[in-house]
C-alpha cells in the first residue's frame, strides 16, 4: 500500500484548488464511459465545480502564501488490487477502496491528535478513484529510455486521490500535515497539530489488512521498506533474522510483520533485545519460525509411472467382462 502526502514545494496549493480538479476529471474527458463523480464521507456524487466551491471557501484567515489544500495519494499495489477483485469483483473492488479511503481519512484527523479532530467528519475533503496511471520524469523506465513520459502504465492502476482542505470543517482550526516541529516548537505543534506521517502511513497499511482480511508478506510492509532503505546495521541484522523464518507459515509471518514495525522505529538495540520481547532467544525464535506447515508427500515420478503401468494390464477376466458389456 503506497499513501502519499504531496508536499507544499511541489504543489500549487497556495491558491485556488480549480487546476487540482480540472487535472483529476482528465479520466472523464479522454474514455467514453459513465462519469466518475467526487465523494467523501456525506456522500458519492459531487460535482467537480461543488469540490472547486468548498475547498477554496475553506481559508478563512490563511494568507495568499499559506497551503490551502493538500492532495493525499492512496494507491493499493497489484497484488492488493487483484485481492479486492477476487474477494468483490471489478465494480465492487472500487466501490470497497472507496470505503477504505474514508476509513483513510479518519485516520488522517485522528492523527493530529487535536480536541474535535477526530474523524473523516471534521475535515473538508473530497475524492476521486481513477484506473489509470501514466509514466513521469520519476519513473525509472523513462530514465533508462524504455518508456515515454505521459506513456500509460499497464496492469490495473486502481488509486484515489483526495484533496483535503487546510482548514478544519468549522474553518477555525488549521492542520498541517507538514508539520516537523514536533518537539521543537512545542506553540507551533499545538496550533497545527502534531501529525506523523510515517504513523499515518502505517495506519493505512493496518487497516487494509483489517478491513480486506489480507496477509501481507514481510516484504510488502512498509516498515521492511524503511529498514531496506533508511537502515542501520543493527536493523539490517534483525530484518535479516525476520526474513528467514517469515515464510515458513502463517504463525512465523504474523510474529515477523509485527516485529519488523519496532524495528523500523529502532526500539532495539541488538537481536537479543528484540527476542527478548516474545521471551525467546535466537535458537528458539528461529525454531519457531522455521517450523514447516504441512505439505503433502511429494510422489516419486519412477513409482508413478510404475503403477500406471500395472493399471493398464488388465486381467483376461476384466476384458472378458467389458466384451460382454459392449
């Protein structure tokens, strides 16, 4: 699961939300099909100018330099999209990522920690589910020249995009997802809201797997993508430890994808502290892990094939038999 918050650098957001609609409705202007219509928690079928209306009438005593909206990127992965299809198929797997992202944004206001922020309900926000996506300047295979920019990617591209406004839903309190003064400017936190992104993002992942029933692989975390990215040898070492017993079966993978989250916080020091957690030391957590599912007895190909064999030599009697039922 990829959420993301785009940043203020790289978005015009300090003036009117129209671009960041008009841009969304691109789906509906290039394929021939029904309409996909804005939502959010009140509801399915807003209209682009209604989104356009609420958001840039939400900025009450922001100034012309401060973000009036931010634009929240959640996109499932292929294997998480093909989950959804096989459990709702192709229409109800949009209708279901649609719930979620509602479910999405509740987190998001819980996540400023701020008195009446608590839910989807207290924020300004509207959404879109689009199918497609197409390649930028950031992708790799623009860079290496195998594919164009602008060029459609392939597979399904199942996403939503959500524009949210800064101000709050009574346009008195303002929520800066930006916001890295935690700790530092302890007024500043209080007037913005303490948010934590990589909580956030977390979140979502959590309540994918809650919501849709879905076993993620170790590999598929977030926390195994900061520790492969972002992390120190100690971390490595303690990933590389969850790794090797995390596919062995259903228990080892649950005790792996919860440890992997401390470990991406750096909440241990070494190995044996991590273990120490689950009360286990190295030899029994491995044992663990590596214990093996059941898997039925592999046949041997040369005893397969000598029993085919005997089954069709048949006995005088047998052909005697089927001759008299013909």
């Amino acid at each position: 699961m990829f959420i993301n918050i785009t940043d203020t650098v790289t978005a015009d957001n300090k003036g009117s939300s129209g671009k960041l609609v008009n841009y969304l409705e691109k789906e509906n202007r290039i394929y021939n099909k029904e309409e996909e219509r804005w939502f959010n928690h009140k509801g399915n079928n807003f209209e682009p100018f209604e989104v356009r209306r609420t958001i840039d009438g939400n900025v009450a005593k922001l100034s012309q330099k401060d973000p009036k909206f931010f634009l929240i990127n959640v996109s499932p992965s292929q294997k998480e999209i093909k989950h959804l299809i096989d459990k709702y198929g192709e229409n109800g797997a949009g209708e279901q990522l649609k719930e979620y992202a509602v479910k999405v944004m509740d987190e998001y206001a819980k996540n400023f920690k701020r008195p009446g922020v608590n839910s989807s309900k207290d924020l300004v926000w509207f959404a879109k589910l689009e199918n497609n996506r197409y390649y930028t300047h950031k992708d790799k295979e623009v860079k290496e020249g195998t594919k164009q920019r602008g060029e459609l990617k392939r597979g399904n591209q199942m996403h939503i995009q959500i524009i949210v406004s800064r101000k709050d839903a009574t346009n008195k309190i303002k929520l800066s997802p930006m916001n890295k003064s935690q700790g530092k400017n302890e007024e500043h936190s209080k007037k913005v809201g303490q948010f934590k992104r990589t909580a956030f993002i977390q979140s979502g992942e959590n309540l994918f797997d809650k919501v849709f029933n879905y076993e993620r692989n170790l590999n598929e975390t977030m926390a195994y993508a900061v520790v492969q990215k972002n992390g120190n040898i100690k971390q490595r070492e303690q990933l590389d430890m969850l790794e090797q017993g995390s596919v062995s079966n259903y228990q080892s993978k649950s005790v792996a994808n919860e440890l992997i989250k401390d470990v991406a916080e750096g909440m241990f020091h070494t190995t044996a502290n991590m273990l120490e957690t689950i009360g286990k030391t190295a030899g029994d957590f491995l044992e663990i892990l590596m214990e093996p599912t059941f898997v039925p007895a592999q046949s041997n190909p040369v005893e397969d094939a000598y029993r085919k064999k005997k089954k069709k030599k048949k006995s005088p009697s047998q052909d005697q038999s089927y001759g008299h039922r013909m």
